[in-house]
C-alpha cells in the first residue's frame, strides 16, 4: 500500500500540466516505489518500523515530487507518518483534525531562535505516570528549502498555538545530495533521527540513519552511472540494524 509522502505525490503529479523534471537529475525511467532509476532500486531494502512517536511532513509544493527528497524515506520507514502539502491560502482540514486529536501531542520542530521564547522546548512532555498512558508524539517536520520551511512557519497560523521542538544535536549532518547555505542544514530525515532520538525511539533512529546512508549510495550511483556496492559500509550497517 502507498504511504503518505507517494500519495501526496501522486496528487501533486495530477494537478501538474507536464511532467517534473528534476534539476540536474539523470532523465532515465524511474521505480515508482523508490524514485531510483530501476539498475539500482532499492525497494527490496525497505524497512518498516512500528514507534510511539509518529511524525507530520508539511511539505513544500514540489517536494513531493523531487527525486532527492528524504521525507519519502521517513514514511518508508516509520509506520505512523503523515503528509500534507502547504499552501499559504488553504489548509487540509485532515491536518487540522490530525492536530487537534486529543491521542497526540504536536511539536514544531524548527530553531528556536525564530519563535517566542515562551514556545520554545528542548525536550518531550512526560508520559503519564497513573497508569494512563500519555499523548503520543507527533513531530512536524516543514519540508522543503530553507527559505520554504521559514515562510511555512511564519505563514501558517494553525501552527501557532503548538510548542516549537528547538533540537541541539551532538552531530554535524550528512546529507550529500542538495547544496545548502548553511552548514549545520540537516535533510528531513536526519531531523526525523534525531527526533526519534529524543523520544526514546532509538531503533528507529538507527534505522533512519542507516536507510539515509543507503538510498545516498544509490541515488549518487546511479547519477555517476556506477553500480551498486551490495556489500558496502551503507548496505552492511542496514542488515546490522535490521537485525538488532
């Protein structure tokens, strides 16, 4: 069955009125299941976790289309993730039931320097400890370009009312696949990582971080038109987690 991010991806393709061509990307036939030319797919890979924590992808107009995109990995992997496109003008009111179900609790994930103090957090509320369990996690990752992901927060006053997740890694990213200007930029999925980190999620971070490594791998193979290393560090490290 289709998760959220290819859904989301096939509506967007039905609204276009030709075809997306991504940015110096390689113009070959692409799998539909993993966006990767079908010489180096990797869908057999595909891993699949069960987490308390689930997470909400509000992405750019066409992110869902871009064949570099790591939200599409996010949902590959956590079994609970949403998506939903964003618009300035017009907001999904799925993604405002989503926000407003009692089940969860919602965090912004963004840096904390551009919100109010007063929203800020730096970790999760606690679960409940009578015996009720407490609300779920539920991480909103805004995706899309730097300046995207500023004006959707700025812009989307639905969001206001939730705290905003500042998050302080202990680590430099490693996403290889876009240019960024700044050089503490983490893809989405590596937000993702460190968000399940925080939530006590840690197979799931391992795994997130192991997928990233291995779709990387493949997706600059297939550019450079190089096969894939099957036994490789990315590869080897996948199995590893799969199996812990």
């Amino acid at each position: 069955m289709p998760h959220a991010v290819s859904r989301l991806r096939t509506a967007r393709l039905a609204r276009s009125a030709k075809p997306f061509l991504a940015r110096g990307g390689f113009k070959r036939e692409r799998c539909t299941g993993c966006r990767l030319v079908f010489s180096h797919c990797m869908c057999a890979l595909r891993p699949s976790v069960v987490t308390r924590a689930a997470v909400c992808l509000l992405m750019a107009d066409i992110e869902p289309l871009k064949p570099s995109n790591t939200g599409w990995l996010i949902a590959d992997v956590v079994v609970d993730t949403f998506a939903f496109g964003w618009s300035r003008t017009e907001t999904d009111p799925a993604l405002l039931a989503l926000l407003s179900d009692p089940h969860w609790q919602p965090y912004v994930v963004f840096p904390g320097q551009y919100a109010a103090p007063e929203r800020v957090v730096h970790t999760l509320e606690p679960n409940a400890d009578d015996g009720e369990p407490g609300k779920r996690p539920l991480f909103i990752l805004l995706d899309g370009t730097w300046a995207e992901a500023r004006k959707m927060f700025g812009k989307s006053p639905y969001l206001d009312r939730l705290p905003v997740l500042s998050l302080q890694p202990d680590r430099l990213p490693q996403y290889k696949l876009r240019r960024s200007g700044r050089d503490d930029h983490f893809c989405t999925s590596e937000v993702a990582a460190l968000c399940m980190n925080l939530a006590g999620e840690l197979v799931a971070e391992r795994m997130l971080d192991a997928y990233l490594a291995v779709f990387t791998h493949h997706y600059l193979q297939a550019k450079n038109q190089l096969p894939v290393a099957w036994d490789g560090v990315a590869h080897m490290r996948l199995r590893e987690v799969g199996v812990a």
